[in-house]
C-alpha cells in the first residue's frame, strides 16, 4: 500500500507550487517612455483618419494597387509564413503541458543450455531450454512543472507569436506607404515630363523667333546660341525622367507580384492632400503603432524566458507508469498476464561548468536589450508624427513663396522680353528669366508632390488598426509551378 500511495503523494505536494517561479514578471504597463500628453503640432484636424488612409487621397488607381499589394505582396506572404511557423511553435510549447504516452510490443525466442551434471537422470549432458516471450506495454510520463518552466515557455511562445503578428502589420504599414509615396512619384515625373515638353515647345518657338531676328540682324549669335542651349538643357533631362518612370513602373509592378516592363496608368496630375487628419493623444498612437506593439510582445517572450532560464536550475520531478501484457511460451495466455509499474523522479543539476547559469545572465541580458528596443521604437514612433507635422507645415509654407516667387519671375520675363524687343537690352535677362520661370515651374511641381509625401508619412506615423485592414484581404497564395 505505501508504494502506491507514493506518486499521489507526489502529485499532492507539488500540487500547490505548480507554476511557482522566483522571478517576477514585468508588469504591462512598466513601459519605459512616458509619452506626453499632446503633439506640439497641436490637435490636427476634425476627422479621424481612415483605417485604410490611402483611400484619403482619392485616386482609384491607388486604391486598386494597394489592395493587389495587400492580397499578392511576396514580403507579406512570408510574413503570413512566419505567423504560421509562431503558431506551430506555440502548440508545441504547450505539448509540455500533457503527458508522453507510448505503446510497445515485443516478440522473443530464446535459447540456453543448463549443465544438469552427470548424475542426472537420462545420461546427464547439457539441457536445452527455449524460451518464447510476448509483450505489449502502455507507458506514459510527466514531468511536473513545479517552477513554471513550460508555463511561462508557453507564454513565452504566445508573445512571438504576437511578434510576428504585429509585424505583419507593421511590414504592411510600411510597404503601403512605400508603394502609395512611388505612386505619386510615377504621377509627378509623367507631369515633369510633360512640364519639360511644353517648357521645350516653347523654348523652340523663341529660338526659331531669335534665328529670324539673327537673320534680320536684329539678333546677335550669342542671342541664338544662349537659347539654343536652353533648348538642349530641357532634351537632356527627358531621357532621365523616362528611365525615372519606368524604374518607378517596374517597382510598383513587382511589389504587388506582377512581372516588370508592363505599364501603368495613373492620374495626369497630382492631387491636392485632404484636409489634415485629427491627431490622437500620443499615448494612442504609441497603442495602435504595430511595431510598437511587437516590441512590446518580443520584450514580454524575453521575460517569460528569464523564468524558463530560472526553471531549469531547480529540480525536476517526474512520474512514470507502465501498464502491460506479458506472456512465456504460449501465447494463448497472453491476456491472463497482466504487469505494471510506477515511479516518480527527483533530478537536479549540482554542476554543469556554469552552462545554465550563463543562459540565466543571457536572458537577462536579453531583456535589457528588448527593454531598450521598446524604448527606441517608441521614441521613433512619436518622432515620425512631429517630423511629418513640421514637414508639412513648413513645406506649405515654402509652396506658397514658391509660388509667389514664380509670379515674380514670369512678370521679370515679360518686361525683360519687352525691353529686349524694343532694343533697350540684351537677350541676357531674358534667357535669364526663362530658366528662373521654367526651374521654378518644376519646383513647384517637384514641392506639391513632397506635400502629399509629407501627408503620406504622418498617416503611416499614426499606425491604425491594421488587424482590421488585413484581415479583410483575402491573400492570394502563390500557384504552384507546373510539372515540365
């Protein structure tokens, strides 16, 4: 009666520790950057922006490749595999929650000799004896987690498993904006080109003027030379601007999974940025940040692992059992014979050259370093909201002297032209005002593109929900190569 009542002992006195572990754990709201109350960049505006802010902007042809790039984009489909391989390892963390059970069965024969000695009956002379053996056997094991171990490594699991949720969330975040920023791009550098064309067009048309005044001899060849080169400096920025477009074309194809070299159609012109968007509390803003979020998840699983380091210093205790069938020589007795056994373990280590004292300082370590990276991604998060603040409000302010300083200049070409055609000056000022008219028209234009840039990155700053957002896209998995 006292060997069986052994393992209920066992389980009676661990029954109350289990789980029990000397470390304790950070709490969720111990965060190491105190955001403030408000952006020095004020409220912002009336309404709240959109979940998907790219819909802000009011381009369909935006709308259209975001939603391909959420549903096809190869970086997001191995962020959706590593989602999968943290879910794996979290149901094989909790696997040491249960007990191992395995099955045997065995079948034998063996022979020996016994020496039964002269004086034996029959002559005496070596025995043979053989033997036939059949067993069937029930094991099962568990280890008691008496100090947490495979709790707190489970819980450790579930927190990368966050990780890797959240950045899926933030990589979407990320190549949204990306792909929206290349988006305008591709839209301002087919207006540039366009711009350069009718700025060329014109161009053409004063040096064909200044030829017939050369002819004339009311023109000088410094006059046609001066406007020729003019002319050559708008040709020779096409060629770029067209490698610019099909190298921004190529990008956005291949980012939602497309083969490059094929074209895309966009808007004419670039449109005005909407209204600003209202600006949550700080706090908020760090609390729907995903990357925020996965640094927060990955210093919780370097938590969690300072107690599985902790755990495997302490004692172990298991239990055994062992249920079977046994039979000798005949097999037809194999279900009479019935065996069994139970057992519990204590095992500890007393030394293992420092091995589990060193994985206990590297935890440890491993936590100051994700205590720093939250902090780093915090600080980075409110940092992104005030710069794309500031951008864009001294950004408007640079496109409103731009502006004024373009009105000036086309007036400066109008009386410079005048005077040259009157006889009062040279073509000097004139050409002189025509690259100051003509830079200062791709400028601007060059500035309400960085204007809607600068939008883009204060929507990306502020995160969103974009659990939501991902989890209405249906992905579309990658078809599988045919045979050959």
């Amino acid at each position: 009666m006292t060997r069986l009542r052994l393992p209920t002992l066992a389980f009676a006195l661990t029954g109350a520790v289990v789980g029990c572990n000397p470390h304790t754990l950070r709490k969720p709201d111990d965060v190491p950057i105190a955001a403030p109350e408000a952006f020095r960049g004020g409220p912002g505006g009336e309404q709240a922006a959109p979940s998907r802010w790219w819909t802000a902007l009011g381009d369909p042809g935006l709308d259209a490749l975001v939603q391909r790039l959420l549903s096809r984009n190869l970086d997001l489909e191995q962020a959706v595999a590593l989602v999968d391989q943290a879910k794996a390892g979290v149901a094989a963390a909790k696997g040491g929650w249960w007990p191992r059970v395995g099955v045997g069965g065995g079948a034998s024969r063996s022979k020996r000799l016994l020496n039964l000695g002269a004086n034996a009956p029959g002559g005496g002379g070596p025995l043979e004896i053989t033997n036939d053996t059949f067993t069937a056997s029930l094991d099962v094991s568990y280890e008691l987690d008496i100090w947490g171990r495979v709790k707190h490594g489970g819980l450790a699991a579930e927190a990368d498993l966050r990780n890797a949720q959240y950045q899926l969330q933030a990589l979407a975040m990320t190549l949204t904006a990306s792909v929206a920023d290349s988006w305008f791009n591709l839209i301002e550098q087919r207006a540039l080109k366009g711009l350069i064309e009718a700025q060329n067009a014109t161009n053409a048309e004063l040096l064909e003027l200044l030829r017939l005044r050369f002819e004339n001899g009311l023109a000088t060849s410094v006059d046609v030379l001066q406007q020729e080169s003019q002319l050559a400096q708008g040709e020779a920025q096409l060629p770029l601007i067209e490698a610019r477009i099909q190298l921004l074309e190529n990008q956005l194809l291949v980012v939602a999974r497309d083969l490059p070299g094929g074209d895309i159609a966009t808007a004419a012109a670039l449109p005005e940025p909407p209204p600003l968007p209202a600006l949550p509390v700080p706090g908020k803003v760090l609390a729907q940040r995903p990357d925020v979020a996965a640094a927060q998840a990955r210093l919780e699983a370097a938590d969690h692992r300072i107690a599985v380091a902790i755990a495997s210093r302490l004692p172990t205790l298991s239990l055994s059992g062992s249920l079977g069938l046994q039979a000798f020589d005949d097999i037809a007795t194999f279900f009479q014979g019935y065996i069994w056994s139970l057992a519990a373990n204590v095992a500890g280590t007393v030394w293992d050259g420092g091995r589990l004292s060193a994985e206990q300082a590297r935890a440890q370590a491993a936590l100051r370093e994700r205590i720093a990276a939250l902090a780093g991604a915090s600080l980075t998060a409110l940092r992104e909201v005030e710069d794309a603040l500031v951008q864009e409000v001294r950004r408007r302010e640079h496109f409103e002297r731009l502006n004024r300083q373009l009105e000036l200049a086309q007036r400066l070409l109008e009386d410079s032209r005048a005077r040259y055609l009157e006889g009062v000056s040279d073509y000097l000022p004139v050409i002189t005002a025509v690259r100051s008219v003509q830079a200062l028209e791709q400028g601007l234009l060059s500035v309400r593109r960085q204007l809607i840039s600068d939008r883009i990155q204060l929507y990306r700053a502020l995160g969103g929900d974009w659990r939501e957002v991902l989890g209405g896209v249906e992905r579309d998995p990658i078809a599988r190569a045919p045979k050959p």
